[in-house]
C-alpha cells in the first residue's frame, strides 16, 4: 500500500467556482477540482497554488484551509491511499487555461449548484459545499473589503 499526498483549490471568482474538465484519449474522465502531487521542498499551500496556476492558468490567492479529504484507488501495481489538502482560493478574473498535458479538455467558472452537479466525485461534492460555506460566512462579515488575504501558510 502507498500513500500519496496532493494539494487543491476550490477557486472563486465572483461567486463562480473553477472547474476543469478531464478527457483522456477520448473518454470522458468528468469535471473535477484542480490539485496535484507535492513536490520536494513544498508545504501543502504552495502544492496547491502552483497546481492551480498549473493546471488552470489562473493566478489565485489563499483565503483558507478547508480541509482534506481521503480516497483509495488501485494503481498499476499497488492500493494508493490519497489524501488531498484543499484550500478556498480566490483570483480576480474569470480567466482559465486548461492544461492539455494533464488531458483537461475545458475548464470555467460555474455558479455552486452547477459546479456541485457537474463535480464526478462526491469527495470533491463535499469539500466544495465546505469551502462555499465558508465563503459565503467570510463574504457576510464583509471580510473582503480590506483584501487580507491568508499570507502565513508556510
């Protein structure tokens, strides 16, 4: 058994969620959140801007940890145990760029009952309905307004 760690964003813009889409050699591999691999020397929140900025194209900035979520799934050879960190991000425009190279075919910014029932895994269902709660707690006490964003996350 292996255990993998990967990092996350549920990214914001004007109250629309980014999602990419995953189509691998013509098969349809569903919507999903952008996240991916640690790699040497980061902490979880630099794993999870640079996989967003990666796979999206989207320059974002943390507001919170939101909290992980665990699955197993069989690899070529061994069980992975996968924990993923996720973070609730926000950017300043609606901009995004699929990577092709990750097989993202398309990728937007959706309003959260959308991006709630487009999302392919329930994992991902839940840690979205978390990060928009908080948003949308964060947004009532008009934390925004003076942009003071999660700076510390090292």
């Amino acid at each position: 058994m292996t255990e993998a760690v990967s990092c996350g964003g549920i990214v914001i813009h004007k109250w629309k969620i980014l999602l990419l889409y995953k189509n691998q050699n013509g098969k349809y591999m569903g919507w999903v959140l952008p996240k991916g691999t640690v790699e040497e020397g980061e902490c979880h929140a630099q794993t999870a801007l640079r996989e967003v900025h990666e796979e999206t194209g989207s320059s974002a900035n943390i507001i919170k940890y939101v909290g992980k979520t665990q699955y197993s799934f069989h690899g070529d050879d061994d069980i992975i145990n996968k924990t993923v960190h996720w973070y609730l991000m926000e950017t300043n425009s609606f901009f995004s760029r699929p990577q092709s190279e990750e097989f993202f075919a398309d990728s937007g910014f959706y309003k959260f009952h959308e991006a709630y029932h487009l999302l392919k895994f329930n994992d991902e269902r839940q840690i979205l309905k978390k990060a928009y709660q908080i948003f949308s707690e964060i947004n009532k006490d008009s934390f925004f307004e003076d942009k003071n964003f999660f700076k510390n996350y090292c």
